[in-house]
C-alpha cells in the first residue's frame, strides 16, 4: 500500500484528455490550471472555442486503479484458473 500512496503523492491530481481523435492528455495540480491548459489547447490545435465549464466537467482525479490490478480480482482469476 506504501508504494501506491506513494504513487498518489507523486502524480499531479488531476487531468483531462482531449477529443478522442487526439492523443493530447493534460495533468496538473489544481483544476484552473488544467482547464486554461485543455481551453488552449482545444483552440490552438484544433479551432474549437469551448467554455471553461464544459472542460471543468471533463477533469478527472489522475490516480485509476485498474480492476485487473486489485487484489480481489487477481484472486478471482487465479481461482478460475485453476478450476478450468
């Protein structure tokens, strides 16, 4: 658990990715300048004029756990496994 929170520590809080045909992601440590950051952005590459608040319900917290990486569902697949 030490490495995760670590890992958590680490990582900026918060990031947002752009429309799902560009590959550009943002991270950053506080939601303003994400959402300057990703308004910018969508401007600058693409010439699209989008509001602030409609990036700010696109922020999401950095840190996914996978389910594949949680113990619970590594326990399970082990036990499938070996019933097969």
């Amino acid at each position: 658990m030490g490495l995760l929170r670590d890992i958590v520590k680490s990582s900026p809080p918060f990031y947002v990715s752009c429309v799902p045909d560009c590959d550009y992601e943002a991270e950053a440590r506080d939601e303003r300048t994400l959402v300057e950051t990703m308004t910018a952005h969508m401007w600058e590459e693409h010439r699209l004029p989008v509001d602030p608040l409609d990036v700010r319900e696109m922020v999401r917290p950095t840190h996914r756990i996978s389910h594949r990486e949680t113990n619970a569902s590594l326990s399970a697949e082990s036990h499938v496994s070996s019933r097969s």
